[in-house]
C-alpha cells in the first residue's frame, strides 16, 4: 500500500497576528460550532477513503490557525476516524501546532492523552520586546513554561522561530537560537520573516511606520542560523526545517517534499493525491461555513479535484524537492525537459548552486541560499 498523510486545517486563532496570511479567522470556537466544523471534517474524510481505497497512514498533521484551541476530545476522535479508515502504520506521526500561551499549554497532557506523538510550537521568540512587535499573544516567559511542559510531556518536540525583524542584530538572534538549542528542541524551523500581501505588516511597511530587515543583514542572519544550529548537531535537511538526526526530521513535511499523497480536510486545506500515475489537487472551501455547507449531504461524494497535467505536476515537484538536501530525480522532472545537458543546469552547477549525478539534482549550501532565484531560472528555462 502507498503512503498517505492526512492534513487537519483548524482555521481559528484567539487573535490574529500582523503578518500571517494564513486561512485563519478570530475565535475561540468551542461548543456547538466546534461541533460543526469536526462533523463535516469526519464526513469528508470519509469520502476521501471512498476514493483512495486503502492506504498505508503515516501522519495526521493537525495545523492552523491555532490547533491548540481544539478540545482534546475532538482531536482524539478525528485521529480514531483516520485510523479506522486507513490502516495506521506503526510508526504514525500525530503533529499538533500549539501557540505557547499559559491557557493552551493547560491542554498540553489532554492533547499527549488524545494521541498527539509530536508538538510543533509557535514559539516565534524569546524576547517580549520582539514578542511585541509581531503581535503575539503570549510573553517569553509564558514561552519558556510552554516549551518545558512540551518537551517532558510529548515523544519529539518542533519550535518555530522567526527572525530577520527590522534592525534585529546577529548576537541577539545568536542568543535565541542557543536558548532553543540548550532547551532541548530536537527539531528547529526558523523562518524569516516574510511580508506578506493584505496583512498588517504590508500596510505598515507600505505607510512607513517601519522598514523591513534589510537585504545582506537577513543573509547574515540565514548564514548564521545555520552555522550555529550545524555546531549544535543539527542537520539543514531542508531550507527552513533542522533536524538532530534523520529521524527527527519531520515525515508529515517530508511528504509534501517528496511529492507523496496526502488528504487535506477542513477550510481551505490543500491536498495531493494519484492515482493511475495522474495527480490530483484538492482545496477545500476558505470559509468553515462554506466548507460545512459543502459537506452537507454530499455523502461520500469526493470533493472536487483539479487534474494537474504531467509539466504542472513536474513543476511541483521541482519546486519542493529543491528544498530538500536530497534533491529530486531527473526522472520526476522530465516533464519540464530539464537533463543533465540543458544550458541552465549546466551554468547552475558552474556557478555552484546546483550539484548532479546520474539520478538526479540537488542544491549546494550556495544555492539554497538562492533557491527562489534558482528555481525561478529553471522554471523559465523550461518554459522556452
Ligand atoms: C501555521 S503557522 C502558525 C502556527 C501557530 N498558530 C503559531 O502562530 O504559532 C506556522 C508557522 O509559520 C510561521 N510564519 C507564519 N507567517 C509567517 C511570516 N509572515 N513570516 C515568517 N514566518 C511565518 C510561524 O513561525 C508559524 O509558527
Ligand atoms: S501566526 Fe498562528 S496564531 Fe497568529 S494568526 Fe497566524 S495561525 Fe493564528
């Protein structure tokens, strides 16, 4: 049986945060909403085994939003629903992404208890200054308590970081970093802050309130990160993701970096699956009352599903498999007609940002420095 990870989108967040584009709305929810929302998640996930037959499940990923809001004991009953559908492999990975406030850290143990096997925590920082600045709604502090309840509570534990803020300085990232080292984290994934179209942050930037980090201080900032975090036993295994050994690394995210198939329910969830060598994309409905209207007497019906052609599909995959160390194979791009002796491999790999061999072609340290620039020449090279 082929393998199969199942995305859980949770949309609701207690407050929104200046510089997320997320598919996320203000609520807490709870009661009869929630009730809603996780019958039509149930019912779609049920017309997706309708369609994908029998699968080998190795991941639930619940993401958001905000998870952590969820009550334990719905996240217990939709991890039951999956692995009555799907035969769950031994080594299932249950991720839940948890925001580090006193009052979610509180549902940390019903969370473990529910079956969650692996916390991703948003903890962005650990400075309450800069805490401040990205809006979030939890103090250092409180981050702190979170991580240390987390990493005694639950098999492996993620923090995510953002860094490059206006001005921020390499030794006071330097010092976040190591904090999350020395707690004990064996998956980091720092992210640079990206200003992202329609939030918050893109109108204060747009008014001039503050500018962004600018351009050779967020490479030095990149360079570091992963300096410091290779000294510390971690392995860059991906552009934004470091791991303490492979089998830390993250198999839910690995999935979509590997081009393998996973459902996605709940709003706005994505999803990739094949069948009979065609691969399909789904996206659920934005708002949670569309998407619970949607599910509504559509029984075991699949949801819609766009056919990708054999370039857009190859397209994907270059695009996700160049983040990994490991690359991707010439066969999974050869729909864009790249081979070892196109003009633009071979000036990528003079330039050392590219490295080939006989199955396939990965970037160099170099080039993912650039992976945006590089992927964007490859893409266009094709396209000619
Ligand atoms: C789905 S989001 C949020 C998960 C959780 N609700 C939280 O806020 O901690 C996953 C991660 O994306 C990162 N992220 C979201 N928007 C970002 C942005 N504009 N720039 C950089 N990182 C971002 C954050 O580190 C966040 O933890
Ligand atoms: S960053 Fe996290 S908590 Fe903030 S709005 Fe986005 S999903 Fe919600």
């Amino acid at each position: 049986m082929s393998p199969l990870g199942i995305y859980i989108h949770w949309p609701y967040c207690a407050r929104i945060c200046p510089y997320c584009d997320f598919n996320v709305y203000r609520s807490r929810r709870g009661g009869d909403a929630e009730e809603a929302l996780v019958a039509a998640m149930r019912a779609d996930l049920a017309a997706y085994r309708a369609w994908t037959g029998p699968r080998a499940l190795v991941s639930i990923f619940f993401g958001g939003g905000t998870p952590s809001l969820m009550a334990p004991a719905h996240v217990a009953q939709l991890i039951s629903v999956c692995c009555d559908l799907w035969s769950a492999e031994a080594e299932l990975e249950i991720s839940l992404e948890a925001n580090p406030t006193d009052a979610e850290a509180a549902r940390f143990e019903g969370l473990r208890a529910a079956g969650v096997t692996r916390l991703s925590l948003g903890l962005q920082s650990l400075s309450d200054q800069e805490l401040k600045f990205l809006g979030r709604d939890h103090s250092a502090a409180e981050g702190r308590r979170a991580s240390m309840l987390a990493l005694r509570l639950f098999d492996r534990c993620s923090a995510d970081l953002i860094y490059a803020l206006p001005n921020q300085q390499l030794q006071a990232w330097s010092e976040t970093l190591n904090e999350g080292v020395q707690m004990g984290f064996s998956h980091i994934s720092p992210y640079q802050l990206t200003i992202e179209a329609g939030t918050a942050f893109a109108r204060a930037t747009q008014r001039g309130a503050w500018r962004p980090c600018e351009e050779d201080r967020c490479a030095d900032l990149y360079d570091l990160t992963q300096t410091q975090l290779s000294a510390a036993g971690f392995e860059a295994y991906e552009v934004s993701n470091h791991a303490k050994g492979p089998s830390e690394r993250a198999r839910h995210n690995l999935l979509y970096w590997t081009g393998k198939d996973y459902v996605g329910v709940g709003p706005g969830a994505h999803g990739r699956l094949s069948r009979d060598g065609v691969r399909f994309a789904t996206q659920a409905p934005d708002r949670p009352a569309a998407y619970i209207a949607a599910r509504r007497g559509a029984n075991l019906a699949p949801p819609p599903m766009t056919r990708l052609t054999s370039v857009e599909a190859a397209e994907e995959r270059l695009l996700m498999g160049l983040r990994l160390v490991e690359g991707v194979s010439w066969a999974e791009v050869a729909a864009l007609g790249l081979v070892p002796e196109s003009p633009v491999i071979t000036a990528l790999v003079e330039e050392g940002h590219l490295r080939i061999d006989a199955i396939g072609l990965r970037t160099t340290a170099a080039g993912r420095r650039l992976l945006d620039h590089l992927t964007r020449r490859l893409v266009l090279a094709s396209a000619d």
